[in-house]
C-alpha cells in the first residue's frame, strides 16, 4: 500500500474523490474507538454528525410495547449509520450499538452539507446509500409482517452470508424478532435437509438454491 492510500485508509468508502476533497472531508472529521456494546447514540438524539462506520459492527434498535429490544439493522463496516437522519435533519429514530469493537469516523454534518452535498458525485452517492436503507426497511416490514419464521430464517441467512461467521444463533433470532426456541426449531429442518450445518455455533450455508427456495415470493 503506498502512502496516498494509507493516509485515506479510513476514508476508503468515499475512494471517488479527489485527494484535496479527501483533504477537506478528514478535516472536518475525527475518529473515535467504541468497544463492544458500547452506544454510539441513543433515540431522540441530535444528529448532529455522519457517522461513518470504518470497521466492526453495529446495530440499530428500538423496544415494543413490552420493552423488549427489536433490531431494526445491523451494519458491517465500512457503511453509513443512519444518514437520512442528517438528511432530514431530525433527531435519531432508533438507538445504535456495537456488535462488536469498532471504529467510526464523526464528520460534522453542517459542514459537510456545506462543503460537499452540492457536489452533484457526493449527491448521487448519498442517494444511494438513502436508498439502500429504504430497501433495508422494506425488508425489516417483510421480515416482522409477511414472513413466517422459516421464511424469516432463509431469507436472512440467504442475503447476509459473510455476517454468519461473526453472528451467534442466538442474535440472529434476536435479529429477526424470533424465540430461540423457534429458531432452533427451523435450523434443525434446514439441517436435517442438508441445507445448513453449524460450526462452532455458527452457521454455513450448504445448498444456496435449495435454503432460498424457502423465500417464495419475496
């Protein structure tokens, strides 16, 4: 890796830019360690920064009525946390913790907005990462609303494969708002068909064609 490079390792999810932007963008920005389940910020807070998750990961959440925590997303470095909040320029929704130790880069929003939003790349680029979040959300509707639990069950372990290694059984079903006893109980028809097998308490997929044909339609 050569100097440039090294000197914008951090800043690798925004490689479009040119290196005086970068210059600009780490000038407007600090970095700060979090360790595992440590808060980045908690519901009703200012969202005053863009937070740029550089490694680790970490989960948005909430609670229900019954004050029991419901996921709403978990984010594997490098990704945006929650920047349509600084879009709309309201307060955070949810609460957001660490899965594990992590680090995130805190970019002043204002400045930010100032500096680089009108900049038609940065633009586009933050529209995409929007919609990628609505599409995350349409997910989480499917998720706690249309899908039964094995549906549920395939359709997450399908489209987040390289988070299996890093996520326990039991926090995938306190992902996808599911009783550990129901979730054991679909894993063992998953393996029982060949499906999936466990290693070390975590999960690998076997038969990629055979676990989505439990997804139906969605």
């Amino acid at each position: 890796m050569d100097n440039i490079s090294r000197k914008y390792d951090d800043y690798k999810y925004f490689n479009f830019l040119e290196e005086k932007d970068l210059d600009k963008l780490k000038s407007i920005s600090s970095k700060k360690m979090y360790k595992k389940d440590e808060i980045l910020f908690y519901k009703g807070d200012e969202s005053k920064y863009l937070h740029l998750l550089v490694r680790g990961i970490a989960k948005l959440y909430t609670h229900d009525f019954k004050d029991n925590e419901v996921i709403i997303h978990n984010l594997t470095g490098p990704a945006l946390i929650a920047e349509i909040m600084n879009y709309e320029d309201i307060n955070f929704l949810a609460n957001c913790s660490f899965e594990t130790d992590a680090e995130v880069i805190l970019i002043d929003y204002n400045k930010f907005r100032e500096e680089f939003l009108l900049k038609p790349d940065i633009a586009m680029f933050f529209i995409k990462s929007l919609t990628k979040k609505i599409k995350f959300l349409q997910n989480f509707i499917d998720y706690n609303v249309s899908l039964n639990s094995m549906e549920k069950i395939a359709k997450f372990l399908y489209e987040n494969e390289e988070l299996l290694q890093t996520l326990k059984q039991v926090k995938i079903a306190q992902i996808l708002n599911i009783t550990p006893e129901t979730f054991s109980r679909q894993l063992s028809k998953l393996k029982k068909e060949q499906i999936i097998e466990n290693e070390k308490g975590h999960i690998k997929i076997l038969n990629h064609n055979k676990l989505h044909s439990f997804i139906g339609n969605f």
